[in-house]
C-alpha cells in the first residue's frame, strides 16, 4: 500500500521502469520520459521530464541555435498552455534534448497533448519568441526555420513518443 506522500507514476500514465536514470544507450529518441517525481515538504508534486529529440551518442546532436530557438518555443508554450503547472525548461548539456519541469502536473497524456500543440503552433509561427534584445541574453543566435524543423522531426513520432527505451 502507498502512503499519501508517494505518487502512483503508472496511474499517470508513466512506465516505471523508464522512470529515473537509464543507460543512455538504450534510449531512444524523439521520446518523452518521467525523470523524477517528489513530493515537496508542502505537499506539491514536482515532476522533471526529459524530452529527448536526438539519440544520445550518435553523432546527430542539436545545435547551440536549435536548442536555444526551441527552448524559447517550450518556455512560451508551455507557460501559456499550463501556467500553474509549468516551472522551467533546460537544454541537455548532451544537446540531445530539454528537461521540462512541473509542479503538480504529472500526466503523461496531458504533457503529450500540450507538448503537440506547441509544436504544431510552432510551424506557423512568423518568429521565436523571445528573440529580441530586451529578452534574450543571445538574441541573434535564433532561427525560426531549424526550430520549425526539430519540431516536425519530433512530430513525425507522436505515436510513440512514451516508448522512451528499448
């Protein structure tokens, strides 16, 4: 039996044995994955999820434009599609993709649903957000046409983004 601190990952629509860190070569890519799931002191659920868009050591890494025009992207979106929820993005070190970061939103179809929504709201986009000098501490390393591409890439496996290994 759980106690009321732990959450049910696979209620929320999480494998648990993807759950956490994994061998990096069993990963698969374009994937959404549960990274870690915590209660806080106070009682809120803090979720990270690791949006994987490359295969990690395969020679096919984002570069520093698409992962800072993409970033711009989820920041917007996610803040404007979940803003009670949505706490931060960060770009993978590895440049094979984000961690998204939520408080009290776990659920993989809602995180899915979103994550597709700003991604299909991105091919008709006119700029990236953000990319002005009042807002950007690199505002003209941005292009709208290489986001707009990453996200037809990670678009193109919708239907098995859940599918984070092998």
């Amino acid at each position: 039996m759980q106690s009321e601190t732990m959450i049910d990952i696979e209620k929320l629509g999480w494998r648990p044995e993807w759950v956490g860190e994994m061998d990096h070569r069993r990963l698969k890519a374009p994937t959404v994955k549960l990274r870690s799931a915590r209660r806080a002191e106070v009682g809120d659920a803090i979720y990270c999820v690791d949006l994987r868009v490359r295969h990690p050591n395969a020679e096919a890494y984002l570069s520093s434009t698409e992962l800072h025009s993409v970033e711009h992207f989820l920041l917007e979106g996610f803040s404007r599609h979940l803003p009670e929820n949505f706490v931060s993005v960060g770009i993978m070190g590895c440049q094979t993709g984000f961690y998204l970061v939520f408080s009290n939103e776990g659920h993989a179809e809602t995180i899915c649903i979103v994550l597709e929504r700003i991604l299909r709201d991105m091919q008709q986009a006119t700029a990236v957000p953000y990319a002005n000098v009042e807002q950007c501490g690199h505002w003209q390393d941005h292009s709208l046409e290489a986001a707009q591409a990453v996200a037809r890439e990670i678009l193109a496996q919708r239907a098995h983004w859940l599918e984070a290994a092998a």
